[in-house]
C-alpha cells in the first residue's frame, strides 16, 4: 500500500504530507482549498502527462514523492528492480516537474524514464474520476474484469485456448512458409541433384586428382626417366655395350672388397673398412637392381597418357564447380544428398502440418466454445452482483449485464467481446456502460465493479476514487460511503470527497485547508480526529460550529460505524 505522499509546491499546495493506512482515507476540504490537486500529484507520481502549469507560481519545480510497501515478490517491485531501483526498504517513487516543463522521475534512487512510473502504477494503483475510466473505456479491461472475476472456472478453459491457439498459429506460420517457398525449394533441390549425378557419373576417389597430377608428369617425361634412370644403372653394373671396357661401380667396390680381404687379417682396422665397402657394395647392387625392374616399367604408353590427362580435364570441370580439389568435391556431395533428403522430406512435413493444422483447429474451436460457455456463467453472476451493487449508490433503477458475444474471429484470448451494459432504467435497452452512463454514473460503475470483484479478484492493492459520489446526497450517499468501506476491507482505498455522508465512513480523515496572508495563498493537509473530525463533518454538513450539525455529525459516524 502507500505509505506516505509527499507534496511541494503543486499548484496551490506549498508542502503536504499525506499519512495513508490501511483501509478507508478520505479526503475533503472547502471548495478551491486544492483536493484535486492530492489526486494530481498523485497522477503525477504513477506517470501521468507533467505541465509546467502545475507548479506553484515562484516556485522552481514541483516534486511529489511517495513510499510505497509491497511483499516480496509484488510485479511493481519485479520492474522496479529491473529498472535499477534499490527495493530492499520499500519503493521510493518521486517525479518532479520544472517550471520550464522538464520533467523527470526516479525510482528507488534511480533515475528511470517517467514512462516506468507509468508501468509500475498498473500494479499499485487503480484511479477512478470523472476524468479518468481507462479500465471501462477498453473493452479487453472489460474482458480482464470478468476473466479474473470468473476464477479457476475461466481460468482453466483459457489456458487451454491459448495453448491450442499458440500451437496453431506456430502450425499455420510454418505451413505458410513451407508453402511459399516450395518452388525455391524445388530449383534447389533440382540444382543439387545434376550436381550429384555429375559427381556419380565420374565416381571420383578421394586424393584421385594428386595421384594422377604425379601419373601425368611422370608420363609426359618418360624418355627423361628412362635416361637417367639407364645411366645410373650403368654407372653402377656397367654397361654391356660399353667400348672401353670401364667397369661399373659393382665391380670396383668387389675388386676393392678383395684387394681389402687379402690383408685385412693382418690389421683390424683394415678388416673394418672392408666390412663397410661390403656394405656399399650391397647396398648398390640393390639399387642396381631397383633400377633395373625401373626401367622394365618405364615403356612409355602413349594411350595412357592420354586417359589420364582427359580424366584430369574431368575433374578439373567438377573442381571447378564444387570445390577446389576432389576431397572438397566429394565433401559437397555429402552436405548436397544431406540437403535433398531434406527438401524432398518437407513434402511430408508440409503434409503432416496440414493435418495438424485441422485437428488443431477442431481443437481451439471446441476450446473456445468452452471458454465462452465459462465467461457467460460467470457474466451472468457477476452482472447480478454489479446491479446488486448499484443498488446502494443511488442507481437502484439501473441494470447492468456483463455481455459475451462471439468477434467472429479467433484472438490470443479466445473469440469472444466481453462489454459491460448499463441499462438506466425500466425498459430501456442496455448500451455500452461509456455511452449510457454520465460521468458520476460511470465513477459508481466502477465503484460497483470493483467492490463486486474486490473478494474473488487480485486487484491492484490502492483505489483512488475523485468525487464518485458526484450527484449523490441523503440516504444514498451513506450508501456509497458503506461501498467504500466494503471495498476497503480488502484493499487500500484513498477518496475525495465533499460529503459528510461518506466522510464519515472512514478510518482517517484528512483534511485539505487554504491560508490566505493578503499576499500568498497556501493549502496544507492534516489529519482529523474525535471532536475535529466531528467539526470537519459538520462544516461539509453545511452548518460548521452549530449545535444542530454537530450533533448531526455524530449521528452520521454513529451510523457509519455502528
């Protein structure tokens, strides 16, 4: 609830501080004397439009502040917390506005954009006036009235729907793109296929294009090979046709191996040295005859040229096409017959959403049938109970009806329009509560609705309620002041107002006076109670000092508070 209200420098108001409690507050003062100007600062605090027009003449700014204490885990702490705001000891809220029109706002000692007062006001505060009946204005207010007055039997049936819903519009959304691009879908699948049988057709092997890049430099200088590869040869077993009788290295390293073999008994150091151009001398006849069975291959097969260089052209085409080398080519391959199962299976899911899609359907409209059915049981309940309400703020002719009619479409809320309906007398049809009611009616209204729900509902835990007794007296304005006091046994309730009737209802009256030293004029707020609240009643009576409206005054908080 709010705590306190804070106040400088609002219009006529030089410095205010409101004390608020539980239960009912009212508030009151002479004519001018700036009542108004409580629930301005207040419109102020929970984001309302700044006008320099409100500052007090002289003054440099108005601030207003309020402290506000909620439980743990309340939406109006949730946001302020994500606004930066210290919530440890209680919300601090405070908006000022310069005389320059600059307005600014913090929130638990942070500044904050006035728009997140605005936000955390849906939690704390609902405000009814003349001027001010967002809540009957929106027919989806009306919707959330009934919706949150029907309890767990709307409840039920509504999550119901908007899961239904929330499943087939996900089921539509996909099934509409899926369809939309099923001709993209069709040319990339096509694409992928001619390069997969391009790829099939030519069978390409992983590494192919290194190996045979080494075939065809080999091939195309065979001769070369096949001369360097005999001279060596020679060189090491010596050639056959050799006119001078050189000998090869096979031949030296035995000779040198025999002329060593001869003596090396006699030195061991010998006998080593022999032993390694034995070595050579294995080693080269090994190489010898390497390069032998080099040269039986080495024939030079025009023909296979020419395959591998026209299966190099082949592949070149498909490199060039899908990849820099082979194993890249290959890869591709494998992400493309990846990529064409999965266009080729959206057929399937394109058809598997089509008949989600119907049974989903089938699904929301019986769902919505039963949320509708819910809303009208609870329609009918609550209707009574508003007009049972009306009954004591002086519209006991007057009839209101809770209207469920079907919007001919299906929305996130179902498909119903919920519409409160005031009908102003015997005989006359129902309209929309806006139309049909003037603007003290529409503040009963509301009045009505909240103590009808104020047991069943969560509301927001402060009302704020300016002049809702306008065009009341007599019997039916203690009536009105009874309602309040219904409604503030479940919740905070702050009123303005200007009769005694419904004054005297209440757990604290405060009470807004004007000074007047020739020069500036100034209103303060103070509390009033035993034979000061009696005098304060007794001049909204009309008859301030006598005997007569003091004993009246008592004689209405007798009968307030039996």
């Amino acid at each position: 609830m709010i705590e306190e209200i804070r106040i400088r420098d609002l219009g006529v108001i030089d410095e205010a501080v409101l004390p608020l409690h539980a239960g009912l507050t009212v508030l009151s003062g002479e004519t001018g004397a700036g009542k108004t100007m409580v629930v301005t600062g207040l419109g102020l605090l929970l984001g309302g439009r700044g006008d320099s027009g409100l500052v007090r003449s002289g003054a440099g700014r108005t601030v207003v502040e309020g402290v506000i204490s909620l439980p743990d885990g309340h939406p109006a702490l949730a946001r302020a917390a994500d606004a930066g705001a210290d919530v440890s000891d209680g919300l601090v809220l405070v908006r000022s506005v310069a005389a320059d029109g600059r307005s600014r706002a913090h929130v638990g000692g942070r500044a904050a954009p006035v728009g997140v007062l605005a936000e955390i006001a849906e939690h704390l505060v609902a405000v009814h006036g003349q001027a001010d009946q967002w809540r009957l204005r929106r027919t989806d207010e009306h919707r959330e009235v009934l919706d949150v007055y029907g309890g767990a039997a709307v409840a039920g049936p509504l999550a119901t729907y908007r899961a239904l819903h929330a499943e087939l519009t996900a089921a539509e959304d996909e099934l509409a793109s899926l369809r939309a691009a099923a001709a993209e879908r069709a040319r990339e699948a096509e694409t992928l296929r001619i390069g997969l049988e391009r790829i099939e057709a030519l069978d390409p092997q992983p590494g192919e294009d290194a190996a045979l890049r080494a075939e065809s430099e080999r091939l195309g200088h065979a001769e070369e090979l096949r001369a360097a590869a005999g001279g060596a040869h020679d060189a090491l077993a010596g050639a056959d046709d050799a006119l001078d009788g050189a000998p090869g290295v096979l031949e030296a390293l035995a000779d040198a191996s025999s002329r060593i073999a001869t003596a090396a008994h006699n030195d061991p150091a010998l006998a080593a040295l022999g032993t390694r151009v034995d070595e050579l001398r294995y080693l080269a006849a090994d190489v010898a005859a390497d390069l032998g069975s080099y040269l039986a291959d080495a024939d030079v097969d025009p023909a296979r040229l020419d395959q591998v260089e026209q299966r190099r052209a082949a592949l070149t085409e498909l490199t060039r096409l899908y990849g820099p080398g082979v194993d890249d080519v290959l890869e591709w391959g494998r992400r493309a017959a990846a990529r064409v199962t999965d266009l080729e299976g959206t057929g399937d899911r394109i058809g598997e959403l089509e008949s989600a899609t119907v049974a989903l359907a089938t699904a929301r409209a019986e769902a919505a049938e039963a949320l509708s059915a819910a809303r009208r049981a609870a329609a009918e309940v609550l209707g009574a109970r508003i007009t049972t309400e009306l009954g004591h703020l002086a519209m006991g002719s007057a009839t209101v009806t809770v209207a469920v009619e079907d919007a001919g479409r299906f929305g996130p809320d179902g498909v119903d329009v919920v519409e409160v309906r005031l009908a102003a007398g015997p005989g006359t049809t129902p309209r929309s509560v806006t139309k049909a009611a003037s603007g003290g009616e529409l503040s009963r209204v509301m009045l009505a609705i909240e103590v009808a729900t104020a047991q069943e509902t969560a509301s927001v835990p402060t009302f704020v309620f300016d002049e809702v007794d306008a065009g009341v007296g007599g019997r039916a304005a203690l009536d009105v002041g009874a309602r309040l006091a219904e409604l503030a046994r479940h919740a905070q309730v702050v009123v303005v107002t200007h009769l005694a009737q419904v004054a005297a209802h209440a757990d604290r009256h405060l009470v807004v006076e004007k000074s007047d030293d020739g020069q500036v004029t100034r209103s303060m707020v103070h509390e009033v109670s035993g034979e000061d609240r009696v005098a304060e009643l007794a001049r909204m009576l009309g008859g301030s000092g006598t005997d007569a409206a003091l004993d009246h005054a008592r004689d209405l908080m007798a009968r307030a508070r039996p």
